[in-house]
C-alpha cells in the first residue's frame, strides 16, 4: 500500500490535529480525544480508509449539523445482562466506547454484557472495541451496520453496508489473536485504489449497476454494488449475504435503528435513504469475561498453541503459510509507530482544506 | 436434489427408527427421542448431510463405546450469564440441547445467556438450536466446531472443521429469518455427490493434498481440504478462514474442547488427532430475550419490513431476486412434511444394516 507520493506524519500529531477539529466543532474534549484515538488506531493498524481519510466526512456531518457533538447518550432498556442505548445522534467515536463499556462492565458484573445501540453514526474500525476488552481480560465482540453499498446474492442494488464484524482472544506469550472484517469479498477502499490507478479489480468484488458482475470499478462506483463474501451462488455468496444480513439485524431491528437500504450515508454527497425506518444506524456490542468460562492463563496457553500449531501449518503452494489473524494489522503497527502515517496527497489537500476553515494548523 | 433412486419415508417413521436405535444403544428414551428429532430437522429442512444419513456414524460411535449413551452433564464453572458445560463424552443431539436450555433459562431470567461447551461430540445441525429459541421469543446464536476438513488461507493441509454458524430473529406475519451457515465456500455434501456422479466440481471449493486449487472431487477427498468461504486471497478466503477461527476458538479454547486440527474424528474410519489439547469436540450457544432490548412485536414488524423490502430487491438478470435467509429449508420443509423424506440408496442400505444389528425394524 506505500504510495510514493504519501507525507508522512507522526501519529501523535494527527491525533492531536482530528481532536482539535473535533473539539472545534463542540465535541467535549475527552470525547475529541477518545475520537481522534480511534481514527489513528485505524492508521497505525494499516486500515488506511477508516482512519485520517475519514475526518473530513466527519467534520462535513459535524459542520452541518448532520452528527450532534454533544450527545446525550441514553440506556433506554435494560437488564443484568444487556441494554439497549440511544446514542442521540452523537459520533460514533463517542457513542460506540460508550456503549462498549457499558458491555464490558456487565461482563465483570455478572459474566457477559450485550449492548445494541441505535441513534449513533459510523464508529471507526470494530476492532478497536474488542482490543479495549482485551485489556480487561475480556472477549469482546462488536459489529456495526453501514450505509448501503452491497447487493444481497442474486440482488441488483445496495441493500447493505459492508457490516464489519470484530472478535479477540489473547494470547499469553503470543499477541492476541484480533479478527476484524467486512463481510463484503473486498474492501471498498480497494475498489477507489483501483479506479484512482485506472486497474480493473478481481471478478466476484462487485456488479453493475445493472446487476451484472463486472471488473471495471467504475462500473460499481457508478451506480453498481459490492459483492458479499463468496461473490456467487456457487462460492457460498449467500453465506456473505447472510452474515451481512445477521450484523444489520442485530444492529439495525433489535436497537430501534435504521437497517439494510434505509441506513443514512455517510458522506455529505451521498443521497439521504428512501425512508427512515428507525434512528441513526445501529451497532452490537459483546464483552465475556474469560474467567467466567475457563481460567484465563488456561485459555492464554491454549491461544499460544492455537497460534503456534496454524502457524506451522504445511504451506500452501507460492505461500508462506497462513497467517494468524492481527498479523498483519500488528506488523503494520510496528512500522508505523516509528516511522509514521502516510497520507496520500488527496487526504493531506482535505486536511489542509479542513484546518483553513478552522484555524487548527495543519500540518500540526 | 431429487434422485430418482431415492425412496420415500415418512418422517415421524424414520424418528422412531433412529430413536429405537439410540435406546438399542443404551441411551435413555426422553434423550433418543429428542436426538431423533434433530436428525429429522435436518432431512424435514433439506439438509440431507446432517440428518438420518448421519445414524450410521452415530450408532458406530455408540455401539464402540466412543459416545457415552448415558452422560453426566454438568455445569462446570458458572456466573449468572454464563456458563461451561462438560458433555461427558454424550452425544451432541443431546449434550447440545441441554447447554443450549441453559442459555435460554439464563436469558430468561437475566437478559441473555451464554454457554460454552466441551467433551461432547456431533450436534446435528446448528440451526435447530435457535429455532428453540425462537418458541422463547429469544434469539438464538449456535455454533460449533466439527473434525479437521478446511484448510486455513495459504494452508495445503486440513486445520479446521466446517464450523457453522446459525441465529434466528422471528417475524410477525412473516416466516422467522433463519441464518444457519457452515464456514466452508462449499458444504463437504456436495463433494460427495460430485464424486457419486464422476463429475468436476467448481473451482474455488477445495484443494487436493498438495495445497493446489483443484476442481476433482477425489483430490479433496484423497488427502484434499475444503476452503472457507471467499475461497482464495483475492476474494476474501482470508475471512473466511477468520470466521471458521472465530468458530472454533469459542467453542473449543474458550470451553477447554479440542480444536483446530486436533479434533476428533467424526466417523470410524477416520484417523484420531495427533494429540488431544481438551476434551471431546465443542459448542457454544447464546440466548438473548428479545424484550431484553426492545418490544418484541416492535422487533417483529421491522422484521416483515425487512423481508419484504429484501425480497423487493431488483433482481440481477437470470434470477429471481434475493433468497430471504431460510427460504430454502422452509420450501423443503413444506414438501417433506406432505410428501416424506427421500433417502438415497446408500443410506438406506446402511439404516438395513443397522436394522440387522440392532433387531430394530427396517423400513419402521
């Protein structure tokens, strides 16, 4: 993913620049804080389209008073194990910790929360949430639904986001297994990358607007969709569909949320949905304290022969062998921890747009 | 899936059969009933792998003294949410009912429920679980992991079972949403009959024993593996493989069960693992009262608004549009219940040989 034309930044200074923004826009500043945390974490983890790259849909939706920055964030159903929170509109960098911890301090109460929220907005990459019960000695799981881009198998429309899905289990002399996916076959960060190099992208990525498979990006940015994970009938398309359907349910239906084609975009430029079905778009939290089911150094050492034994899995043919699930991510961290963020020019020409109608100088 | 050389039993006939069978095996009537059920669950829903065509593998695990027909099942670490059962090496049609009423007493009485399980063995299929949740107004999540068969991303050998997945969320005047997945791209059911019929199957599904795409179902099944979902690289397999980790580390390090590759083999004439690093095979179950989150038929229109918006999807050319998740088994389920269930001829050789052995009438 190096870009010979990326600046690069120390991540430390970017997160001090989106907090600024945030705060510049009314955020509370240990809410900015808390957000810009969760934006950089995207970028020192590798997952360049959910991190920097996205303050500026953010900061539009603030500015135009699309997000409140001050959300009064709301249990409004609740037992010893679950809650369903309304997050008033508030950013999904605020509403989602929120509700996250609100899992995780049922898990240490009584063995496990569950948490469903509705009302809240795009929440930055799931895993940060798990890595937060990691450090609580928890398994957590979080999942949010997204604005429409995906055709359900054998549909010709977007009908579903690309509904990420997040888990981790820690390891005791090993780091910890981190599992955090869309449930579409590619990422659409892939699908701009290609359009932006004029390269066609793998058949089973994406359709038409016609609902025909195509291998021309600009045919999916232009009125087309991302495919499910499998792409096709028979490659277990339906599958992808169904996991993509499980998150927007229990994100969407079970919170009070909007769901499927009625999630609202995200970007400013994109069109508002047909019908407001619910409010805000919806995320699923879970968090399990291991010691609930297993002594925990017990499950740590079952993770580390978990890891060693796929580790030395015989290799696929061209391969090096599977990878542990975070690897990549952890080793993306590694190098960028020192040697900074690399933004591409059409990210760091937002960046500056956004800290001249500001005043927080850029770059920070 | 009709076969011409199929014949036809009614299915209440075939449940007397198998439970007959698993009462010759010493397995006590209350649980042979509730075991035969889920094997008719399966062929009633269209999922002929996993129902009476699975007795023969059973009983030859019973009838060696490998089950246990008359388990101890006990809770062995417990919080008011959760719970970690051990099967004591019963069968999984009936250790799996009895962890998975745990986590629906659990929802019940708290919110939710959760249950990890371990030392059980084959539990029919996921699904079944959540459709009894369902009669509770709860939504059901089921999983468990299955013997070595898949093999991780970049692998050449196999490391993980098929590992399913199922939840279900209810409608109101509209037929529940069902969701009841394996992990693989393709079901290891469908390389059977390829190789039954001495046809290729499609590229993407499996690999032969050097870690090579293949499209000959005997390179799979000398040596081969499946692939999870998505397939290869390019196309996602890598989530795939996430998904079935996900699976198996819930069900087996989490509950202290065998996992991975060192599962135990399903049928006889399978190779045991190389070493056990838990106890028997696992599952894990959760149970989420629906009022817990939000009223429930508030939950069950958004539901009929859900199906019918999805199934009002324009249809890609050649289709009739998006399938809504369990269509398939409720289309056979209608059918079978009028018509009965057809058995191909194989299996019902194999249900005359353990008519044979067990004195147990065949046909019933």
């Amino acid at each position: 993913m190096a870009d010979a034309s990326a600046e690069t930044f120390p991540s430390e200074r970017l997160a001090e620049f989106c907090a600024a923004v945030f705060r510049h826009c009314g955020v509370p500043a240990a809410d900015a804080r808390r957000a810009a945390e969760i934006l950089l974490a995207a970028d020192l983890r590798g997952i360049d389209s959910h991190g920097v790259a996205r303050l500026s849909a953010y900061y539009g939706l603030l500015k135009t008073g699309r997000i409140n920055p001050r959300p009064n964030i709301t249990v409004v159903r609740e037992t010893p194990s679950t809650a369903t929170v309304d997050g008033d509109n508030g950013l999904g960098l605020v509403v989602g910790p929120a509700a996250n911890q609100i899992a995780m301090d049922k898990a240490d109460a009584i063995g496990s929360g569950w948490v469903a929220v509705r009302n809240t907005n795009h929440y930055g990459i799931a895993g940060w949430y798990v890595l937060e019960a990691l450090r609580r000695e928890q398994i957590g799981i979080s999942m949010t639904n997204t604005s429409r881009i995906t055709a359900p198998l054998w549909g010709a429309e977007r009908m579903l986001g690309t509904n990420p899905l997040a888990i981790a289990f820690p390891g005791l002399e090993e780091p910890p297994i981190v599992i955090d996916m869309a449930t579409t076959a590619a990422a659409f960060g892939k699908i701009e990358i290609a359009v932006r190099k004029g390269e066609p992208i793998p058949e089973g990525w994406a359709i038409d607007s016609e609902g025909r498979p195509t291998t021309d990006p600009n045919d999916m940015v232009n009125g087309g969709a991302m495919l499910p994970l499998g792409s096709e009938r028979s490659r277990g398309g339906h599958k992808g569909y169904c996991l993509g359907a499980m998150i927007d349910l229990l994100c969407g239906p079970l919170s009070g949320a909007n769901w499927g084609p009625f999630t609202p975009a995200f970007a400013l430029s994109h069109p508002d949905p047909r019908r407001p079905v619910g409010k805000g778009i919806g995320h699923f939290f879970g968090a399990m304290q291991i010691a609930a089911f297993i002594e925990p150094d017990e499950l740590k050492r079952q993770i580390d022969d978990w890891i060693r034994t796929f580790r030395a899995t015989r290799p696929a043919p061209g391969t090096n062998g599977p990878l542990i699930p975070g690897d990549p991510e952890r080793a993306a961290e590694q190098i960028r921890r020192r040697e900074g963020i690399p933004l591409i020019a059409p990210v760091v020409a937002e960046l500056r747009v956004i800290a001249r109608e500001t005043g927080v100088p850029f770059p920070p």
